[in-house]
C-alpha cells in the first residue's frame, strides 16, 4: 500500500502536531493502521499550497470561506479530500476494518460533532488564543492578522485576563459537565459504551489541543475535572492509535 499523504499545521512543539481538526483525521488513520507521510504547511501557506493541488475551499470558523487542513490525498485511489468530516466518510467507506461509525451510527455522531461544536463556541477563543503561543512565527502573524478580521476583533481582546477569562473558563466546565451526563448514559469508557466510535475521537481531539496549546496548570486544571475523567478518555483514545 502506497502511504497516503496528511497535511497538517507544524508548531514549535515536539511531533508539530496540535490542531484538533486534524487531529480527528490523524486518530483514524492511526486506528485503522493505515501508513501516511505528513506534509507540514505553515498557516500563511495553506491558501497558495491547496490552489495548487487543487483543492475546493470550506467554511472557516468564522464563516467565511477558505482554504482549510486537514487534507488527505489518497494515492491509492486517487482521491483528494478536505475537511475532517469528509475524510472521516471517505476512510470509513474505502478502509473499512475496525470501523468508527458502527451500528449504523453516523447520522447521530453528525449530529454529536455539530453540537460539540456549537457548545465549543462559546469558549474557542481562549485555548485559540493560547494556540498562537506555540505557532511558528510566521504561522502565529498571519493567523492573528486574519483572525482578527473575521471576528472583527482585537487579537488581544479574545480572551484577557479578568472577567472575560473567567467567563470562558465557566462554559468549558459546563461543556466537560455536559459530556460527563452523555458518557455516564451508558457503562463502559466510550461514549457508546464499550464499542468505540468516531465520537470519542471528536472528544479526544479537543482533549488533545488542549493539552498541546493550554500552560500546563490550565491543562492539569481540565484533566482533572470529573476524577481525571478526561485525561483517561485522551488516553484510551491514543491507545487506539498506532501512528504507522
């Protein structure tokens, strides 16, 4: 088998790797053993590298349309993919084994990945924030730059300390809250019981840039919500991840 070709964001961290949508993407290709080589592509870069091979625009977090990793290309078959969603249909449907959509599950982690999300919103700008810190510098101005003219708002005003701070820190716990009510419906570490699923991926891969981006007591302060609940989660998932 030919290794498929990931792009990803680099960072000054040890591995490079921290960004949590292409953290979804790289936990399957580890879970289902599939080899791959990253090319790593500085936030600046991104636009000018997918024009060139010829890859469509999405949405960016603020609404607008862009150029966006992860990007998968499948030499394979040929296949060029963007956004973490549809790498996720397209592993599902062409490597097959050890599934992360079981029990005819995907509509409803769908749904699970948009509420996620729309429960994140209210708490990104922080640990965004916190991201720039361990970007390249090249990666760290252009990203802050255009951030800044998405949101319409001062880099520095996302999340200062004091009550803004606070109010973030406030909806990440109602967030993790929330999660713990919707693992302890079923017995077993997953969320869907003791079978294993792309949803605790999209847990996990937030759990990850937060422990890649947050200062280690901030980190330390999260995994220890709920009994080290967390931390254990990030855990069991990168058990189930064997980078090939």
């Amino acid at each position: 088998m030919i290794p498929l070709i990931f792009y990803d964001i680099p960072s000054k961290l040890e591995g490079n790797y921290w960004s949590p949508g292409t953290a979804k993407s790289r936990f399957i290709l580890g879970c289902k053993g599939l080899p791959f080589r990253v090319e790593w592509v500085e936030y600046c870069d991104i636009a000018p590298r997918m024009k060139e091979i010829g890859i469509r625009q999405n949405k960016l977090v603020d609404g607008r349309d862009g150029y966006t990793l992860p990007v998968l290309n499948d030499p394979n078959t040929g296949a060029l993919i963007t956004d973490s969603w549809e790498i996720a249909e397209y592993l599902e449907k062409t490597y097959p084994e050890k599934p992360i959509f079981p029990n005819q599950s995907k509509g409803l982690i769908r749904a699970f990945d948009a509420v996620v999300m729309n429960l994140l919103r209210t708490a990104f700008k922080f640990p965004m924030l916190r991201s720039t810190e361990i970007m390249n510098e090249r990666g760290a101005e252009y990203f802050i730059a255009t951030r800044e003219e998405g949101f319409k708002e001062k880099f520095s005003e996302f999340s200062p300390e004091g009550p803004k701070r606070d109010e973030h820190w406030a909806n990440l716990e109602r967030i993790f809250n929330t999660s713990k009510e919707w693992y302890d419906e079923e017995e077993g570490k997953w969320l869907m019981g003791d079978v294993f699923s792309y949803a605790d991926i999209i847990m996990a891969s937030r759990l990850f840039w937060f422990e890649r981006v947050l200062h280690d007591d901030e980190w330390e302060k999260i995994a220890n919500w709920h009994g080290g609940r967390w931390a254990k989660l990030l855990a069991d998932v990168e058990k189930e991840y064997h980078e090939v």
